[in-house]
C-alpha cells in the first residue's frame, strides 16, 4: 500500500473481561490471546486486499522505551477496511504498572510483502480490556519486573516481593531485598484517630487471635492480654501497658527462663566492642554450680546439690559463705530507710575480724580475735530483747530462762585506786532494820518469788536501786552485802561484848557458891 502515512486509523480492542477491571499488576507468565481490530482508509476509502501489520507496546505516546518484542502478522486479509490479528501478551510483551499506561505502536505495508513498514500515527493507549484479561488470568503465575516494584509475583497461592517463591514453604506472603539500607513494609493509617495493626490468626473460632498494633505512643503485641509493649520513650513492657523502667515484666508466675542444650546463661557485652564482659547461669551440662561471672574477675558462684553454697571471688566456695580477696579485704552492708541510713563494714585480716559502724567511729563495733578467742562489743548489746537501753548488756525482765544469766564468778571493779572518799557504813542495822523483804508473786508468770521493793529500798539506800522516767524499777542485790557485812560485825561486837559480861557475872555467881558452902559447913 502506497501513501500509508495518509491512511487514518481507528482502534477497537475486545478481550474477555477479567475478576478485576483495574488489574494494578496483569502481567501474566503464560501467554494469553486478545484481539485487535483496525479499520485502513486510503484517500478516505476503506481498503482492500493484504497486509502485513507489526504491533509494539511503548511506556510512552511518542518516543519513551519499547516494552517486550513487536509481533508481526503477515497476509492479513483486509475487507472495506477493517482487518482483525490476535496478538498475544506475555511477560516479553509488557511491564505495566498503575502510572504507566502503555500505548500501542501501529506499522503496516500494503501489499502483503511488499516495501518497508510504515508507522501509523499517533500510537493508541492500551484498553481496559487486556488489563481486565490479565487479572483474570489470575490462576495462573505472573510477575511484574520494573524498576518500580523490583519483581512482583503471584503463583498459585503465594504471592512475593523481590521473590517468586516462599521462603520456608509455608508463608504466603514473602518480601525480600538486597540493599545496604531500610527495607521492609510499612502499614500507615491515614486517620489520626485509627490504629494500624496486623492480625494473626489460627483456626476460626476467633477472628483474630494475636495482632501487633500502634496507637502513636505505644507499641504492643497482643494475644487477648497486654503481652509486649514499647513505650515511645524507650521503656518495654511484657504483661503491662505502662512500663515504668526499660524492661518492666508484669507476672504471676516465673519471670525469665534460659535453657540450652549445651549451656543455660545469659551473657553481657560491652557496648560497640566485641569482648563478652559478664554472663551468669549454668556453664554446661549437668552443672550444678550457678555462677555470676564477671570476666574481669569478682565472681559470684551459687554452688548447688545438697550442700549449696555461695562464692564470692572465688570458682570453688568450700563453706556456705566463702568470700576471697586482697589482704584486708572488707564487706560492706547498707540499709535504707527513708533518710535513715545504717551501714556496717566487716573487715578480716589474719588474726582479727571487726564489723563495724564507719560513720560513727569505735562506737557499735563487734571485734572478734582467733589468737586469744577475745570478743569485744562496742555500744550496747540487747539479749532477747528489741528495747533499747542505755546498759552495755540488757536481758529482758523475765522470770525465766529468758531473762537470766549464769556464771562461774561475776567480779565488780572495787580496786582503793579508783575511789575517793572512802567512809565505814553508819549504823549499818538501822540502815539494814529500814530494808523489808518480802516474798511476792511475778504477774508476768504468777511465779513465787522472794526480794525487795525497789520503791521502798530507794528511800532507804536511793544509791542501790535505778530509775526509768524517773521512777524507781531496779535494785543492785548486791550493793545490800556491804551493808549487811557491816551489820554483821556490829551484832558481832555486841554479842563478843555480852558474852563477856556473861563470863563475869558466871565467874562472880561462882565465887559466891564456894562462899556459901563454906558457911553452910561451919
């Protein structure tokens, strides 16, 4: 056909229409037929005869890339000018995408063999109804490869981004990537007052079983409860919408679990270095040691079995406490509460152990001696009492075992060297005649009992008996034996006194006996 440039075109394109009459991606794999018919006019009179028709898809209407292979039908018959060819699409054919709208490129030569192709334009973009046909091809694989969406497909029941096939053989959905930076998928919900979420489910007795969601603050895995929460701020919860801290777990049974096959620890590393810096649990099969290790030294060891003990600086604790270290080693205690701070340092060397209150000097310190088996105590000492008392040692005031103490000899410093003023009692029995004793009943245990009355004694001798408030509530027993000695020796002097006025007044009665028997014998 001469003069094909001034042949006017009209294209209608007829295809069976497809589940999806916008197909975003109907690039089918296998080739599928669509047919194309146009109408040739020359000097506006249809044609007829034969001719060769060449189809090509183009991204663009006038220049822009070619998009798959032309395809060529030759000896088309051409009646009252129209004329009808069956092209078909396959992955060679097209790469479209929901941008792009590929356009057909039209060139033909009349007669059939004859001449060169001419190209007829201006080139017609591709109808609905070959995109319409490429999702209905949907049973069927297809993939799309641009540089838009780096290689989608779709293949029987799985469909891939960046791959054709699952990754495991059980996932229906795959990405897949190949780029130094970020890359994944990104679920956005455009409504400031939605959340986005993906749903997880198995089985249907539930539509949704477990879901991931973020509310713009808060990030949280769900399973019918709060089970893993990120705060924007960092904090990570696990059982708890609101961690405080940057692990908080929420639980009413175990915490956390590590188990191994070969070892069962948990291990830290310094940040941005290599070298492991710490790990604690179980070092390896069959261990029955639980050890807090720090790979710099000062160990931690559990030791377990019947005998458990704990290891402090040392890998083999051979007591239930075994703490090593330099000479002098000290271990340091403290206890808080609210502004009130008490602490207390235990210190060991070869001969002497001290635990002792640093901030308050050599008061509240317990030192104890292996060469002489010497205790020393500083402060005061409490014995089965929490009362506080100003006596270096307090027993309870009970009339029982509890309250009692027992030795071979208690002595009482009384040395001239530590005294002045030193004064004989005075009248020591009246002294002694103003003290009562009495036996009386304890009302704590109604146990019977013998003494004195504290109040009483404090009027007579106030320097014996102590005060609480200022009352009268105790008695030194044994400040009465120097007042009864006393005592004794002035009954003692009295009696050697009478006892001599009785042997003179025996030595008299005698003499006068012998006198009268005399007179009686005359």
């Amino acid at each position: 056909m001469r003069a094909v440039s001034k042949m006017l075109r009209s294209v209608s394109v007829a295809a069976v229409l497809g589940l999806c009459g916008s197909a975003l991606l109907p690039v089918v794999a296998q080739a599928q037929t669509w047919n194309y018919q146009g109408v040739l006019k020359q000097n506006n009179t249809p044609y007829n005869g034969t001719a060769d028709v060449r189809l090509q898809l183009w991204s663009t209407d006038a220049g822009g890339q070619a998009l798959g292979n032309p395809q060529t039908f030759s000896n088309v018959t051409v009646t009252d000018g129209v004329f009808t060819v069956s092209p078909t699409i396959s992955i060679q054919d097209i790469a479209y995408n929901p941008i792009l709208t590929p356009f057909i490129q039209v060139e033909v030569r009349t007669p059939s063999g004859v001449g060169n192709f001419a190209p007829i334009t201006p080139r017609t973009p591709l109808g609905i109804a070959p995109k319409s046909m490429w999702s209905a091809a949907s049973l069927l694989p297809w993939v799309a490869s641009d540089t838009t969406f780096q290689r989608i497909s779709f293949n029987g029941n799985f469909v891939g981004i960046g791959r054709s096939t699952p990754i495991t053989g059980a996932d229906k959905f795959s990405i897949e990537g190949n780029t130094p930076f970020y890359f994944g998928m990104y679920v956005r919900q455009a409504s400031d007052s939605g959340l986005s979420f993906i749903g997880y489910s198995q089985g249907t007795t539930q539509p949704m079983t477990a879901w991931t969601e973020f509310d713009g603050d808060r990030w949280g895995v769900w399973n019918g409860s709060a089970h893993l929460n990120v705060l924007r701020n960092g904090n990570v919860g696990i059982g708890t919408l609101s961690p405080q801290s940057k692990l908080d777990i929420l639980s009413n049974g175990p915490m956390l679990r590590f188990s191994a096959t070969d070892h069962a620890y948990a291990e830290w590393y310094l940040s941005n270095f290599g070298a492991r810096s710490a790990w604690f649990g179980y070092g390896s099969p069959g261990d029955t040691t639980f050890r807090l290790q720090n790979e710099t030294g000062g160990n931690i060891v559990l030791s377990g079995g019947s005998q458990s003990r704990l290891g402090i600086n040392t890998d083999n604790p051979n007591y239930t406490v075994h703490v090593t270290g330099f000479s002098g080693a000290s271990i340091g205690l403290q206890t808080t509460t609210g502004t009130n701070v008490s602490t207390w340092v235990l210190q060991a060397n070869s001969n002497n152990f001290s635990i002792r209150n640093p901030f308050f000097g050599g008061t509240g310190r317990l030192d104890i001696s292996s060469g002489s088996r010497n205790i020393v105590l500083t402060g005061t000492v409490s014995i089965n009492t929490s009362a506080i008392s100003d006596y270096c040692l307090e027993l309870p005031n009970n009339n029982d075992n509890s309250g009692r103490g027992r030795a071979n000899r208690w002595d009482t410093y009384s040395s001239a060297r530590w005294k002045s003023n030193i004064q004989t009692l005075h009248d020591p029995l009246a002294t002694l005649n103003k003290l009562r004793g009495v036996s009386f009943d304890w009302s704590a245990t109604g146990s019977h009992d013998v003494g004195f009355i504290a109040e009483e004694v404090a009027q007579v001798m106030p320097e014996i008996v102590s005060t609480q408030d200022g009352k009268p509530v105790a008695m030194d027993y044994s400040r009465v034996v120097p007042l009864t000695v006393e005592a004794i020796k002035v009954l003692r002097g009295e009696n050697e006194a009478l006892k001599k006025e009785l042997e003179e007044r025996d030595a008299r009665l005698r003499r006068l006996e012998e006198r009268l028997e005399k007179l009686e014998s005359k």
